[in-house]
C-alpha cells in the first residue's frame, strides 16, 4: 500500500471512530458494525443484535469518548497513558500483511472487529507519522462533539458549525465576567 493511500486510508478510519463517538444514540448493533465494516476482511466480528450488547457498544463509546478527550486536551499525555492498551489490541486484533511490490516492501490491514477499528483509529489519531490532523473537542460545553481535522493544511475548526459558535462565545463572555 502507497504512502499516500495509507494517510488516506487512516484519514478514513479516524474520521469513522470520530462518527462513532459523536453518535448521539446507538439503536442497534447493526449501525455500529456498518460504520466499520468496511475496514475488514471477510473476517469481520458481528455480534448478536440485542440489548445486552448494545450496551456494550454505548459501553465502548463512552470509554471512546474519554479517549478522545484526552487527545484533544493533551495528546502527549494521551500517547503515554493509551499506548499499552492501543499495542494488545492492535497485536491482538488488527491483521496485516506483508509484501514486495513495485521494488518496495509494502504492508496492508484488516481489523477484525469494531474493538480493533477502534484501537487502530487512536494510534492514528496519536501517530505523528501518519497526518491525519489535530483533534477537537466543539468548544460548546453543551455539545462536547469531536472535531476531526483530517485536512492538516487546514485550519482547525473549534465548533461544529454557527450555533455552536454562538453558544460557546456565550459561554466565553460568562467566563471573562465572573
């Protein structure tokens, strides 16, 4: 896999994992694992469709969530405290090949299941190498949704869109009067 279908290709995976945190309600199984599906190979884990296991999505996108804050306020931190758990799960569950192409060595990944897309999609958002942008966090306390920036050519953005705007400027002006 080229350099530059790499970055595109993990450009793709944050922007998903980000899509999955910022889900405002899971409904069923089904919605999350066609988020990620298309990162796996034949092999792709799907669980049963019912409540038990919804919760454990919500469940991962909770701890998703936390993760993500972490990133966004200090992702120097954020690299040292999630890197033994990013290593398991991406040695455990995230399959790679390897091979000559082109006078080159090139490699390639599957993921295996929501956990391992999850797990992958962190270590890019947390690999310098990879460019995949900075992350934020709307800088609308009532909001809270992650900002992607996948384009870092560009600017960050620190709200979702006008009304979050208006509503974090709000908050601003109540801060600086206190």
């Amino acid at each position: 896999m080229k350099q530059e279908h790499k970055q595109k290709r993990a450009r793709e995976i944050v922007g998903v994992v980000v899509d999955f945190a910022n889900l405002k309600m899971i409904e069923s199984t089904q919605q999350v694992e066609g988020l990620f599906s298309k990162f796996a190979s034949g092999r792709f884990k799907v669980i049963p469709p019912d409540e038990k296991h919804i919760q454990a999505y919500k469940q991962d996108q909770a701890k998703l969530r936390e993760r993500l804050t972490l990133i966004a306020e200090n992702p120097d931190a954020a690299k040292k405290n999630l890197s033994k758990d990013l290593k398991k799960f991406i040695n455990e569950k995230v399959h790679a090949s390897v091979y000559f192409e082109g006078g080159t060595i090139q490699y390639d990944y599957t993921v295996d299941g929501v956990e391992a897309a999850l797990a992958l999609g962190l270590a890019f958002v947390l690999d310098r190498n990879y460019k995949v942008g900075h992350l934020k966090q709307c800088a609308n306390p009532d909001c809270g949704k992650f900002l992607p920036n996948l384009d870092i050519r560009a600017r960050p953005r620190n709200t979702c869109n006008a009304r979050c705007k208006a509503k974090a400027d709000a908050y601003r002006k109540k801060l600086a009067r206190q």
